[in-house]
C-alpha cells in the first residue's frame, strides 16, 4: 500500500516537535488490515490487545487507550483524586503547565506545584513541606505526579525510587507522565517495566516518538482501570471502531521503540554541530530534545534563515529542536550545513 508523503520532492526538516511524523508505509498497512469492533462495548480485538500488550510491557494489569495524552492524564488525575484533594507537581510538568488546567477545570483537584530542580526532579524536602496536614482549612494531598522524561530529560533512577518510596510510605498515590517515557527506557538501556516501576499509574504517547497518528494509554491495576474507562467515557474519549488506531499504536510499540536511539544519536549530533557555530549556546541533550540559546542579536534573523531554507524550530531565542522518525541522520547533516551558511554569509 503507498502512502503520499508530504515530503516527497521537497526537502522540509521539521524539528518542531515529534508529533509531526506520519505513518510510515508499514504503519499504514497494519492499520488497513486492524480486525476493529465497537471500544464502548469493549468488542475491538485491536485495542484490547493494544491495552494487554502495553499493560504487560509496562508491568501493570490492565490499560487504557486515550485520544490524546492530555486526557489519559487527567484521567489518571481524576482517577485518582477526588473533589478537594491536590496533587504535587514540578512547575514545568505538562500535568500542571500544559493541559489547560484541566484537573482543576474539569476535576475541582488542586494542583500544588514545586519549583523543579534542573536535573527535572522535585527535590525531597520541597515536597514534604509541601503536604498538607489532615485540616479543614487545607485541600487533602492526594498525589505525586512525576514526569519522565521532563524537558527530555531522564530523571535519575534513584530520586524516582526514593520521591515514590517516600510518597507511599505517606499514603500518597503516584502518577508518572510518561508520554516520553519509551525515549527514557532507550536511553537508559533498561525495561519499561523498569522505569514504570513505583508508580500507581502511567500514561505514555504512541503519538510522540514512537510515530503513530493519534493515541496514549493510561496503565494501572484492573480496578483503577475500570474505574478510568467511566471517566474517559464521560470526557467524550469512548471511540467506536478505534482500533485502526490501535494498530498503529501496536505497530509503534514492536517497531519504533528501539529506534529511538537513532533520534538520540541524531539530537547529540544536532547539539554538537550547532555548539561550533558562534552565538548558540547548546544544552547537550538526554534524549530527543535540543534546547538552543540564541544570542538576541541573531535570534529573529537566524530563525527566519533556518524558516526560508525548509527548517522548522520551535522558539526563536530559546529554540527547542525535536528529533524523530522523520528527520534522519542525512536531514541533520543537511540542516548543520543549512546553518552553517547562515554564519558564513554574515
Ligand atoms: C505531549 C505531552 C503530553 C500530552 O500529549 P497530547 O497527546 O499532546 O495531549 C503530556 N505530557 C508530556 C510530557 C508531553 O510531552
């Protein structure tokens, strides 16, 4: 089956995020041939066994398939807390920052965020201060909610171990957002069950680096499952024929997740060749993510060369540069010379 790539012919090395990769060949052809049925009566094959194969890789009992990983998040959230509870959460995680506040729109759950450590993780002590004692006067802390990888960032294994040991031992649930959490385990050389492990609940994208069109699962225990589907049903996320989508996601989990790596060595090549051009300052990357400073002098003109020439960045003085399934290691190289030039013309 052949699939018309908006690339073809035309050379566009699009770095803004990866969420812009389109279903490769092999992709579509599993999609095209999904045995579906009707998800609301839990009657399609694919996504059942989307949810057991991603349940199983991750070391829960049971999973969800989401529309989106904002709502597998909130679903986790509202799942887990109820009306007048909160949960701890870093400044700069997407549970807090970027969902549009939906566990507090949506849920009546407080969010308390704490200033994340550079390393992505939310230091210890912060967060013992920052529970709540049993109290009329206070909202009931409830959760921690983590975020791996944040930033494209690993957080280290052992502060994951010692924030969820210590958040249990306080009665607290834990939640990780995982939408990068694959990008994690590649990075680390370890399991998913692994980098899953002391959390009550995960949720992680397909729709990321992993290259399917649409999808996240929510895991956890069959009863917190079952309990999450109720929710998902009534955010409008209960999909009828979905598993053509699910056959992508399943496609994605036994085909692209040991490529990872290849984004990873595409982003350290990335940061190494733009950290030799004058006026960009490079964070080396972790994972898939290159974050840029731009000297202000060069950022609105940089950016609009980089934009003429086919190259799309997210930012502009504080460019973020995405690796993924559809810029390779030539794209790069053409991208380095792209900006190089930009330099020798001036
Ligand atoms: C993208 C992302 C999400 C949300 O995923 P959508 O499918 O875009 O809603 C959640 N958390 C993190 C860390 C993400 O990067």
């Amino acid at each position: 089956m052949s699939y018309p790539q908006a690339t073809t012919g035309f050379k566009l090395y699009d770095f803004r995020s990866d969420t812009v990769t389109k279903p490769t060949p092999g992709m579509v052809a599993a999609m095209a041939a999904a045995q579906v049925g009707d998800d609301v009566w839990g009657d399609d094959p694919s996504v059942n066994r989307l949810q057991a194969v991603a349940a199983e890789r991750l070391g829960f009992e049971a999973g969800l398939f989401a529309p989106s990983g904002t709502q597998s998040n909130l679903i986790g959230l509202l799942t887990h807390c109820q009306r007048g509870d909160e949960y701890l959460v870093g400044q700069e995680a997407h549970t807090y920052r970027y969902e549009g506040g939906g566990a507090a729109v949506l849920g009546s759950i407080q969010p308390q965020p704490l200033e994340n450590a550079d390393d992505g993780s939310i230091p210890l002590d912060k967060l013992r201060k920052a529970v709540k004692p049993i109290d009329p006067h206070f909202a009931r802390t409830r959760l921690l909610a983590l975020e791996n990888t944040i930033g494209g960032k690993v957080l280290p294994a052992s502060y994951v171990q010692a924030a969820t040991d210590w958040a249990h031992s306080i009665g607290l649930a834990t939640h990780l957002d995982g939408a990068r959490l694959c990008n994690a385990a590649v990075q680390r050389g370890l399991a998913l069950s692994d980098m899953a492990r002391g959390f009550d609940s995960v949720s992680i994208c397909l729709s990321k680096g992993l290259g399917a069109p649409v999808g996240s699962l929510l895991l956890g225990s069959r009863d917190f499952i079952t309990k999450a589907k109720r929710w998902r049903k009534m955010l409008g996320g209960g999909m009828r024929q979905a598993g053509f989508l699910a056959a992508a996601g399943l496609y994605a989990l036994d085909h692209h997740v040991e490529r990872l790596a290849d984004d990873h060595r595409n982003a350290a090549r990335l940061a190494e060749g733009l950290a030799a051009l004058p006026g960009l300052t490079v964070t080396p990357p972790h994972t898939n993510i290159v974050f840029v400073d731009v000297d202000e002098k060069i950022a609105t003109d940089f950016s609009s060369h980089l934009a003429k020439h086919g190259v799309l960045i997210s930012g502009r003085d504080q460019q973020r540069w995405v690796t993924h399934l559809d810029v390779d290691a030539d794209a790069v190289e053409a991208t380095l010379r792209i900006a190089q030039a930009y330099f020798e013309g001036r």
